[in-house]
C-alpha cells in the first residue's frame, strides 16, 4: 500500500473512534519524543514569525490557536475524558490553523480592514485543507514513520475538520456521524474563539455570553451557527463558561 493510500486508511480512524485520543501520551510516547517534540517547537516559531515584518499576524495566530487548544482540553476533562486525553488534544490543536501561513497566502488576508470578498472569503476557507495537506508533506518527507501514529491522525485530523458542521454543511461536507467527539470539541472551542476576536467591522468585541447565544442560536437575525454543533456538547460547554465565568447565558 503507498504512503498516501496508508495516511488516507489512518485517518478513517477517526470515524467515530474516541479511544485514540486516549490510546498514547503525547508526552512520553518515544516515537514522538524523538521525531515531533523538537519540529513542534519550529513549527510554533514558524507560525509566530508569520508576518512578523507587516502586520505580525502570527502572533495573533498562536494566540488563538493555544486558547482554542486550552479550552478543548478543558472541555474533554469536563465531560469526563483523561488527563492524557486532553494533553494530547492540546498537543494537536495547537496547529489547527497552521494552514494560514501557506505559502498560498500572505499575512494582510487575515486582516483585512473590511469584510473580505467573495474570492477572499473563499481563499481564506481553504486553509483547514491546506493545513492537512501540509501535515501530510511534512510525514512524508520529514517523519514517514509517524504515519501510522494516532497522534499524527488526531492532528491532521482537527488540522482539516475544525471547520465542519453537525448538519453536514462544512467545508468537507461531513456530518455527526463523521465526526469523533474531539473533533465536534474541536469545531466549538474554534468556533468561541473566533466569534470573540474584535474585528475592523466590527464595533465591539462581543462578550462570553453574547458569544455563547449566538452559537447557541440566539440573538442572531441570521442565524448562522444554527445546526452547526454538537447541542450535547455546546450545552456542556455552556455549563462549564458559567461555572467558570459565573455567568447564565439563558438568562
């Protein structure tokens, strides 16, 4: 079997397999001590250094991509996965978006001053693909032995799901059915994040709760995010924000 025949059997792993997220630890598993450890701490600068003699987007970029991590590793623990579990979905999802520094791309798309065009729009959506791809090339060229490692599977995975919807209509077309629980997690914890972030056009950054309601359906005229998640995992994820933010989003 070829190398990418092999990559596209392990990431049909992922259909509704939880048990590979707790299946290794990101931290002491020797494969990834000696072949990924070290490439994650360049990876990181690579991201961080994007755009760094323009608009220094990379630092906005790391930043999103470690609170999108840390919330879904906070989440998992919440309804009941393993410490390990959620380190190693912090491990991978610190790279979700690594697709945004492309080649494809130059930093001034991530932040337009106005909404982006069309053409834009549809370039900026190609970046959770891009982001596999590249993680693909990397395993083959830099670490072919870690293809078959479920980490590799988990982070290319998220890498190119984070952007799908339960209802089938993301970018890949993949419904619930498709989608593990660590990638559901994966879609709203991204997804809080980037609804948060203050934009050119936007008057104000939108608060915890206004962010939650409108995930959640409401207060929103559009309606954008409806039958986009999880509801199970949303409403947990509701009930952790105002455990921890002693909040009431309904109220």
């Amino acid at each position: 079997m070829s190398i990418e025949n092999t990559m596209h059997e392990n990431e049909k792993q992922i259909i509704n397999d939880d048990s590979l997220i707790e299946s290794y630890d990101y931290r002491y598993d020797d494969l990834l001590r000696a072949q990924l450890h070290s490439a994650d701490r360049a990876m990181f600068s690579a991201m961080f250094q994007f755009g760094i003699d323009s608009n220094q987007f990379g630092k906005r970029l790391t930043a999103h991509q470690f609170r999108v991590a840390r919330e879904g590793a906070r989440l998992l623990r919440f309804i009941g996965f393993s410490k390990i579990a959620a380190i190693n979905f912090k491990a991978a999802t610190l790279f979700h978006d690594i697709g945004k520094i492309n080649d494809l791309y130059k930093p001034q798309i991530w932040t337009l001053k106005d909404r982006p065009t069309s053409e834009q729009k549809a370039l900026q959506k190609r970046h959770a693909a891009l982001g596999a791809d590249m993680w693909q090339e990397w395993c083959v060229n830099e670490a072919p032995e870690i293809r078959t490692h479920p980490h590799y599977t988990i982070r290319r995975a998220v890498t190119k799901y984070h952007h799908e919807r339960i209802d089938g209509n993301g970018p890949e077309k993949l419904s619930a059915a498709d989608l593990p629980v660590f990638i559901r997690i994966s879609c709203i914890v991204d997804a809080y994040d980037r609804v948060r972030i203050k934009r050119p056009h936007r008057p104000k950054r939108r608060t915890p709760k206004e962010a939650l309601r409108r995930m959640m359906a409401l207060d929103d005229a559009q309606n954008k995010y409806e039958g986009a998640f999880d509801v199970d995992l949303l409403t947990k994820y509701v009930e952790m924000k105002e455990q921890e933010l002693d909040i009431r989003i309904l109220q």
